[in-house]
C-alpha cells in the first residue's frame, strides 16, 4: 500500500523524461533571434516535395540561404511567404 504514491511518482518521472527527451531532440536554439528550418522540416510543414522546394527556390518563391550545400529556411521569412499569400474566404 505505501509503495503504490511511490510508484505513481516514478511513472510521473519517466512519463516527464520521455517527454524532456523527445522536446530536446527537435529543439533548436535560434541563431540571433532567427529559427532556420531544413529542406525536410519546410517539406513537411507545407506538405509539398522536396522537388517542389527546389523549384520554389528556383523561382525564388522562398526565402533560402546555402551554405554549404546545405539548403535552411529562414522561419520568419516562410511566415511572411504565407502570409502575403493568404487569401480570405469569400462570405
């Protein structure tokens, strides 16, 4: 019987520790304020392919930096992508 608060702490802990792991394997520190998003991560966010993503920075559609060979996405420049292409619904 008094193990039984023990036990339900102990579940609480792990629950709280899978929880921190999972939150600290996608964290990403902003860099001078800015989140970059990977190829993936905007692939995913927007639901098109990575294809596509090409194509949108060939037609300069996106906002991008390389560096490196590698493609990163500035996060309020997406934002602003969407928002000047929001359209509202008709009522």
């Amino acid at each position: 019987m008094e193990d039984e608060p023990i036990a339900s702490v102990m579940q609480d802990m792990r629950k709280g520790s899978k929880w921190l792991s999972a939150f600290l394997e996608s964290y990403r520190p902003p860099l001078d304020g800015e989140r970059y998003l990977t190829d993936g991560e905007v692939a995913e966010l927007l639901r098109v392919s990575r294809r596509t993503l090409q194509e949108y920075r060939n037609n300069r559609v996106l906002p991008f930096i390389l560096l490196g060979g590698k493609v990163l996405y500035p996060e309020t420049g997406l934002r602003e992508v969407l928002e000047a292409n929001y359209r509202k619904p008709l009522e």
